[in-house]
C-alpha cells in the first residue's frame, strides 16, 4: 500500500467515495475523520491512537477502523504515504544507532471536543500532550508513515502491520505505524517524556472524533 498514491485529491462528486467503518472523509474540512474513544486520561504515553483491543493503556485514543482504511482515506485525499522511522545499529555490540527519519506527507492531528455548552470545537493534539516536566507537546505535524504490507501465510489477502500491532499514531517508534513524529523516539520506559494533558480531554469511555488533515491541503 505504501506505493499508491493518489495523484490529486478528489473532489465532490469526482468519484463514489467509499463507505468504510469508523472512518469517513470530510470533504469540506478536507480531512479523515475517525470514530474514537478515549481510553486514557493519566500516564506516560507512547501513543496518540491505537486499535480497540490493543495498546489502550498507553495511548489517549483507541480506534475501531482499520488502520488500513484509515490510510486509504488518507490517499484519496492525495497524501502520500511514506515509511515509517527507524533506528538502524552500525556497530555489533549495538550501541550506535543510525536514525532514519519517517518519510510521507505532513498530517495535522486533532481532536473534534464538545464543551460544556454543547459547541463542538477542533483543537490540536498538542492541547492534551505535555512533557513530563510540564513544558507543551509543540504544535507539529506527524507523518504519514504507511506502516507496511506483509505476506499474510494462512490467507491469500496481505496483511496491514498497523492493524495487527495497533500502532496508528504513535509518539514512540515501532517501525510499523501509520502515522508518526519524523525522528525516532525510543519506546522503552525509561525514556518515554510525553504524558496524558487531561485538563480539557474528554472522559474515558466517552466517544470523540479524531482528525487528520494532510497539511499542503488545508483549505
């Protein structure tokens, strides 16, 4: 999948949009929007979003849509998907490491909250993100990494990694999410630095939608 590409974006009524599960384009706001749940509100994270059933315990987010058809929507949008970070050893003993930065299109994160009075409002992910220390997560783009494609051995249909293992958009590095931060974060414990902001997100449990806008198509 990572080699498809959609050449322009679609517009309204240039073609039948696909109807998929837990994940829809917005054309009018030129983005994915994506069914989710909030499943963390304290706690060190290594995850913005994962799968229902996976990581729920060290992301805000979990998600019902396949990550794979979350990556579709982001093609026919005419984002490019890219690959996702890696840090590679150059030595035998393993204590170098060369980083291989993530590649594809620049993807803004945000997340559609209800207030109080009933208003729905967009706001960026990095509204829920701080640092261990208490500094703000910076307003940045994540990358449309494109997890992978392997061979499936029990069926004839490939497998998507990211709906196997979870990693949708991810503040650490697996080298199989959809969606990452461009350089390589560390996944152990020890040096996770980014936790849960809960002053405005919503309840555990509660639904919420999750947005994805390729940059270089803002409106």
């Amino acid at each position: 999948m990572n080699a498809e590409v959609a050449d322009e974006p679609i517009e309204e009524g240039s073609i039948e949009i696909p109807s998929l599960p837990h994940v829809r384009l917005n054309l009018e706001e030129r983005s994915v929007d994506v069914d989710a749940v909030v499943c963390l509100n304290d706690g060190m994270l290594e995850l913005i979003a994962c799968t229902k059933g996976t990581k729920e315990h060290e992301s805000i987010l979990a998600i019902e849509a396949k990550a794979r058809d979350v990556h579709m929507m982001l093609l026919l949008l005419g984002a490019k998907a890219g690959s996702p970070p890696r840090l590679v050893p150059i030595d035998e003993a393993k204590t170098r490491f060369r980083d291989y930065p993530a590649r594809g299109s620049a993807i803004d994160v945000s997340l559609i909250v209800t207030g109080e009075d009933g208003e729905s409002t967009e706001r960026p992910i990095s509204d829920f993100i701080r640092h261990k220390d208490g500094d703000a997560f910076p307003e940045q783009a994540f990358v449309f990494a494109g997890s992978a494609i392997v061979p499936n051995p029990n069926e004839e249909a490939s497998l998507y990694v990211a709906d196997q293992t979870g990693h949708v958009i991810t503040l650490a590095s697996f080298g199989d999410e959809l969606l990452a931060q461009a350089k390589s974060a560390s996944h152990a414990n020890e040096h996770l630095t980014w936790e849960v902001n809960p002053e405005i997100l919503p309840d555990v449990g509660e639904e919420i939608i999750l947005r994805l806008r390729p940059r270089a198509l803002e409106p």
